[in-house]
C-alpha cells in the first residue's frame, strides 16, 4: 500500500494515539463472524467512547428529573445540566447559546426550519415573519449531491407556497459546478440550502462562497453539517450561514439528538414548528404568546440525557483536537481513493487521488452490486454501508443505482484500511467480476 500522508501544517494523530483512543470504545474490542470488527460505517453513525456512555448512564441514575418545569433541587440541577450542554455544543460550533435548537435529529432540523417557513407564509408570525414569506414565482435552491433530508423538505415547501426548486448540478468529477451555481442565484432566489461535506462523494463543498452568492441577492442559507460537524474544525458564526443543521450521532454522540443553528434574530423572527408546553409565555382559549428562541422550538418534554451526552462527546473530540482528527480523516480518505484506484473494475466516485476529501469514499464495481460486496466484507466482519445512502437523485445523475461506502473516524487505522482493501479485491476474485 503506498504511503499517504495528511495534508501540510496539520498534525495528525499517531498510531499510539489512535490504539489508546481504540480502547475507550467498548463495541470495537468486540468479535463479528469471529472476527475482530473492522467498522467502516461512521458515516452512517459513529461508535460511542465510554466517557459518553458513562454520562448518559449517570444522569438517568443520579440527576434525573424534567427541566424548565420544577423549583426542587433534583429539577434545577437537570435544567443545569442541559443549559451547560447547548453552551458547549454551542462553543464548539463558533455559536451563541440562544442559537442552538435541540431536536431529535438533523432531519428534524432542516423540516423545522423549511415547516416554520410555510407557517410564515400562511400568515403566521406577524410582521416579523414576513421576510420568510415565499410566494409563486420564488425560487428554493438546493444541490444535486443533497441527502434526501435536505431535499424533501424544499420539494414540500415548494409544493406549500407554489416557489420553485432549482438546483446546482455536480460535474463529472462530484464538485458543484460553481458556474452554475451564479448563473441559477437570481432576485428570485429565497433559500439556498446544500450539504458542506457530501455524504456519498465525500466532497467539501466552498460554503463561504456559496454564501456570498445567496446573501448577494438577500437569499437565506441553510447548510447539512452532518458530514463536517464529526470531522472538520466548523465554525458557523464565520462561515455566515442562516441556518444549520446536524446530528449527534454520527460525532460520537447518542441517538435521538440533533442540533439546529440559527442566527439570533431569525430564529426570534420565524414562528414556531412544534408547539405545546414549556415553548410559551401566556396561553388563553384564543391564542398563544411564544418565548423567545431557542425555547420556542423546543415544545414538550425535552432530550435531556441526549443533550447532556452529546456535551460529552464534544468534550472528547476537543481533547483529542478536532483539527488532528481532521488531518487523520483526510489522511484516511486519500488512503481509500489510493487504494481504490489500484484495484481493476473499481470507479470511485467523487474527487480523485489528491483532491480534498474527509475520511469516506463511495465506488462502484463493474459487474457487481454493493448488496453483495456488503455481505461478503460482512463475513469478514468489515462493516461498510451499500445502497444508495439517502441520494437517489445523485445515484441517477452518475449513473447507478447504488454504491458501497467506506466511511473512517478517529479511532480507524491504517491497517483496517488496508484489510479493507484486500477484502474487496478478494469479493471481486470470489464474484469472478474482475476486469
């Protein structure tokens, strides 16, 4: 396998590093098949350190309780707890904490805000509300390369209000073709919503100048950080984004948490998705007055244990450094493409052998479906994600119906890289498919 290095004035994380990080997640000291696991799927959802297990664990034992609801000592320790949780996630994403909406999840996220602005077109929220308000002939603007979770929830928006959707193509190589991109942003444009790092082509889209363009024209933006948020330093206050969204899970975090950023005074100005207790300030027989953002997104009884493990994954990728994983994740993924590239039949899909990339590649194999690559790096106890990962149009648009992807994370090595490797080029002996 040839030598792969992580990109220049990033100091990445050593082998000893990476075995000592190894030993604080449980799963991974397991057996599959007999086998030690080789777990290529964190793209889908990451594996979870016992710090953070530990925590959610502790909280349910010791300090549960409901919060923003209670005066006894047990509630407003929970309340405490969850406050300090949105103020780290909140630090560690270049936020305000009145930026950081708790919800189940990042496509919980993206229906909020694009339900909340059909709840501004249909004459909900007031004056404040009106610089959301789509009408006929607007246009929403999305990408080829969207998650279904940033895609659905605009085609339904359209639908609602009677805007358009439009969206930027990818070129040949899985790169936003940027052209376009200014040609498609007009005065008609309302939303422009994209994904920062492609959960299939593993492709770094250039958010700022995305914005540029959007804000250019009085567009608001919405960005998918569910790919980057896990493994590059985000900083959304600087990126200039509206809107953000992303999920807990797939950065080492609980299921049933994810995040939605909002810049202070949209959130204030957008009325409400979810409504219900503890998201108000008077209630008669008639109406209702909300509180201000984020607690007037956050209706009912709240993800507190999520939210409170969540900080704790935070707390550990900032130990580690979130730039040092960024540099071990490139290193990974340029890993990946290399030895992809090596083996006959293969075509990887997104950018090529030096081209920027996080720790995931996707490919086809002529002749082959990914259903039964998955089962057989399965016998081998190598876990990778096949199907068409939430991207139908995108598998369309290059011409196949599926893909296998191998995604890395921190506590991947170079070795599971190249067990991977050698597992796939043994599937396509075993098919009899090779080129």
């Amino acid at each position: 396998m040839p030598t792969v290095t992580a990109p220049p004035l990033r100091r990445t994380l050593t082998p000893a590093e990476i075995t000592a990080i190894r030993v604080d997640f449980p799963l991974l000291q397991h057996q599959m098949n007999g086998r030690p696991l080789v777990y290529l799927d964190s793209g889908a959802t990451s594996q979870k350190p016992r710090s953070v297990i530990d925590v959610e664990r502790v909280y349910y034992e010791s300090e549960n309780a409901a919060v923003h609801r209670g005066a006894h000592t047990l509630a407003s320790l929970a309340t405490e707890r969850f406050e300090d949780a949105r103020a780290t996630v909140a630090r560690f994403v270049g936020a305000q904490e009145d930026e950081i909406v708790w919800t189940s999840n990042a496509t919980e996220a993206l229906n909020l805000v694009a339900y909340a602005i059909g709840n501004a077109t249909a004459g909900r929220g007031g004056a404040a509300a009106q610089r959301f308000r789509l009408a006929p002939g607007d246009e929403i603007l999305v990408t080829e390369m969207e998650h279904h979770a940033n895609l659905i929830p605009w085609q339904e928006l359209a639908a609602r209000t009677g805007a358009v959707l439009r969206y930027i193509p990818i070129s040949p190589d899985g790169t936003l073709q940027m052209e376009e991109a200014a040609r498609l942003v007009t005065s008609h444009t309302r939303i422009l919503a994209f994904t920062h790092v492609s959960n299939v082509l593993g492709v770094v889209n250039p958010v700022q100048q995305l914005v540029a363009l959007a804000h250019s024209v009085g567009a608001l933006t919405v960005l998918d950080a569910c790919q980057s948020a896990p493994h590059l330093p985000l900083d959304l206050a600087a990126l200039e984004v509206d809107f953000a969204a992303f999920s807990g899970h797939k950065m080492l975090g609980p299921t049933g948490i994810g995040v939605l950023f909002g810049r202070s005074e949209l959130l204030n100005a957008l009325p409400p998705f979810l409504t219900g207790g503890s998201m108000i300030t008077t209630v008669t027989m008639e109406s209702a007055e909300y509180l201000p953002a984020p607690h007037r997104f956050e209706a009912g009884t709240q993800r507190v244990s999520q939210a409170i493990a969540l900080a704790s994954a935070v707390d550990y990728l900032e130990r580690i450094g979130i730039d040092r994983i960024a540099a071990h994740d490139a290193a990974l993924g340029q890993r990946l493409v290399v030895g992809l590239n090596e083996i006959p039949g293969v075509t990887v899909l997104g950018p090529g052998i030096g081209k920027e990339r996080v720790g995931m590649a996707s490919f086809d194999v002529a002749g082959l479906h990914s259903h039964d690559i998955g089962q057989f790096l399965d016998d081998r106890s190598i876990a990778v994600r096949v199907g068409h990962h939430c991207t139908q149009p995108l598998h369309r648009r290059l011409g196949i119906t599926s893909s296998t992807r191998a995604s890395a994370y921190l506590y991947t090595t170079d070795d599971e890289i190249d067990e991977f490797l050698g597992a796939l080029s043994d599937a396509i002996d075993f098919f009899g498919v090779r080129a």
